[in-house]
C-alpha cells in the first residue's frame, strides 16, 4: 500500500490522505469507438530546459509531446490539437503551432487516415491586432492553408481579432461565409465561450446567447455540407441540447462542456453529443472504458466510470476557467506520461499547490493514477519544493 501523505488544503491546513492504489483505465488497444465520435483535446509538452518564461517563443520536447498523441490514438481517440487545450493564445506562438500541426498530421498518417484522426485549430493569433475584416480573412486563410495541407481536418477556431473587429453579425457571416466556400473538406466550427476566453464576449455579434445562436445555426444550415461538426464550449448544458436538436441533419455536435460531458454524450433518448474535450486528455484511459461500454449497451458501466472523473473536471475548470492546462499538464506528470511538470509561457505557476493538491486527490478517487506510487512521489516532490514535508 502506498504510504500516505500530508496535504495541503484550500483552508490553509493540513491533512493526512492515503491514496486508495486503484487504478481503472482500460488497457490500450482497440478501434475507434463505434457510437460516438471522440476527440481528446491535447496538451503540448515544454521542453524543460527550454526558455519557457513568459513572452519567450515556445521551447516544445516534441518526441514527449508526439508520444501522448499516440497514448490518446491507442486508447481509441482522435485528437484534437493546437487549440486552446495546446495553449493557443496562451503560450504557444505560431510558429511552434505549425510544427505541432504538421508534426501531429504525420504522425497520425502513420496509423491511419489524418483526417479522421486529428483535427487543427486554425485561427488568427499571427496576425497582431487592429485588424480590419478583410485582414481577418486573410489571417484565417494563410492558417486554414497549413491546416489543409498536413492531411488534417480543420477546426475554425473562435478569432479574438474577428471580436476585436466586427461590428454585428454581418461582419463575423462574411469572414465565416468566405473561409466555408474556401475549405477543401467539411471542417469543426468552434464556438468558445467567455468563460474560457473573455476576448472572446459578444460571439457571433450579440451579447445575448439566443441571438448569436440564430446566428450561428443560420450560418451552419446555409453551409452544412462544408461543416462537419461544431464545437460549443460554453459550459451551458440546456443550451447544447436545445442547439443540438436544431442542428441540420449529418452535422454534429462535439460538446465542449468540461461540466456535463457524462449526460450529454450518453443522451436523452432522441439526441446524443459527441465529444471534443479538454479533460480526456486527462481521464483517456477511464473515459476509453466508459465510451466502449456505451457501445456495448452497458450506460450502467458508463456512467460509473465517468461520474468519479466529474468532481475532478469541475475542479481543473474551475475559475479561472482558461487556467485549467495546469491542471492537465500536472495529471499528465502525476501519471508518467511525461518527464517534467513544465509548461510553455511559464504556465505550471497558474494555480495554487492546495489546488493541484486537490487535483491528485480527486484523480486518485476517479481510478486515474496507473501508478500510485509514482503519483505520491511525484506529489511528495512538488509539496517539497513548497516547504511542505510528510
């Protein structure tokens, strides 16, 4: 039995924890999985001997960051990279983003179709600020173009500039009428929230959540045979199964919702979600056991698997909600499945050590910690360097 140890709390205190040792990942192996559509939005790995400060240019260890890309692909994922998950407009300049979307595109042409099994953030954050409209779709384009040519499907990601820019709904109809008649393949809309991205407020030309939507649906059913999904993450459940109902018929929808992910997947009966989710980048190994059940026609075994994961994602997506990658990046410390709890632009230090001290408890009840011994010693290490001892 692992020894226990001496946690922070958020009060201020300490407390003894003695990690349960249970492990509930299935085992890698296995085709895609056959009733939903699954991609694991991925982290990127830093180098860390890089100079990751702060407003330095992101220093990546690429052969640990290809690796947890095929550590998702063996569980029955596809990913989803150079999105906010990778630290877009977080950290992650353009020009390390387009080597992790070409990188990313060959290495999964390597176990099967691109396409299908990594889809690439195309957005704007090259281009600086001031845009006008036009320069936006430019921006778009020039990101759209390497997206296209890696092989991978595009993911339209929500532009801080076209925000910045637009002055009502007709302006963000031109840019996204324009780049839709442009793509080569169907592509994923992204519609991220102010929750994750305050720049982000007032999406689709409106303040009010039930106009930008008008808006958004008007725009997906004109172009429904160049989209192949879309991406809500507005944590809002009643909003994603209201939308999802009007959704044109072969359209989609990949819920982004970090808080309800176990009910919207599963469904109501008439209509289900997909997924594009930050948090199975963290639980893949449990989430892959629990969508396998789904589709055998077991939601008992499901939903025991995902229900423990949920307190946990509550918990990295917490406010500051955009500062939940530290959280990610430290699971994928605490598991092994990298080296170093390092991360571009400096972000390791976005949240506390009583938050991260939660997060190992939390995992360790959802069944995640294939080592348990390895995650205490890793938790013990940070609690050190901390001034914490026991």
């Amino acid at each position: 039995m692992t020894a226990r140890l001496l946690l922070p709390t958020a009060a201020g205190g300490l407390e003894p924890y003695q990690p349960t040792g249970t492990y509930l990942g299935a085992a890698p192996g296995g085709a895609a999985f056959r009733t939903r559509t699954a991609y694991a939005a991925a982290h990127v790995v830093a180098d860390p001997l890089g100079d990751n400060t702060p407003g330095r240019p992101a220093a990546v260890d690429w052969d640990a960051t290809l690796a947890f890309r095929r550590h998702l692909w063996s569980h029955g994922f596809a990913v989803a990279d150079a999105m906010d998950t990778a630290q877009r407009n977080m950290g992650l300049d353009w020009s390390a983003t387009t080597e992790l979307i070409r990188r990313g595109a060959a290495e999964a042409a390597a176990v099967g179709d691109p396409y299908e099994l990594i889809a690439c953030g195309a957005g704007t954050d090259h281009a600086g600020v001031g845009l006008t409209i036009d320069q936006v779709i430019a921006a778009y384009t020039e990101q759209v173009a390497v997206v296209e040519e890696s092989g991978a499907k595009v993911v339209l990601m929500a532009s801080r500039q076209l925000a910045a820019s637009a002055r009502g709904p007709q302006d963000y109809r031109r840019v996204y009428d324009t780049l839709l008649g442009q793509v080569r393949r169907p592509v994923v809309l992204h519609w991220l929230g102010e929750v994750f991205d305050p720049a982000l407020a007032g999406y689709w030309g409106s303040s009010d959540v039930a106009a930008a939507t008008e808006v958004f649906l008007d725009l997906v059913r004109t172009h429904a045979d160049r989209v192949d999904g879309v991406k809500v993450s507005l944590l809002d459940r009643e909003h994603e199964i209201r939308l999802r109902a009007e959704l044109p018929v072969g359209v989609r929808l990949y819920t982004g919702d970090d808080f309800h992910y176990p009910e919207l997947i599963r469904g109501d009966g008439t209509h289900f979600s997909h997924a594009l989710l930050g948090i199975f980048d963290a639980i893949a190994p449990v989430a892959a056991g629990a969508l396998r059940a789904l589709d055998a026609g077991d939601p008992a075994t499901y939903d025991a698997l995902l229900a423990p994961t949920v307190p946990l994602s509550r918990h990295l997506f917490g406010a500051p909600t955009y500062n939940y990658k530290t959280g990610i990046v430290f699971l994928a410390w605490l598991t092994g499945r990298q080296d170093a709890f390092v991360m571009v632009a400096g972000a390791q230090s976005a949240r506390s050590i009583p938050h991260l001290a939660e997060a190992y408890r939390l995992a360790d009840a959802a069944g995640l910690l294939p080592d348990a011994d390895l995650a205490a010693a890793r938790m013990r290490s940070l609690l050190a360097v901390a001034g914490v001892r026991g």
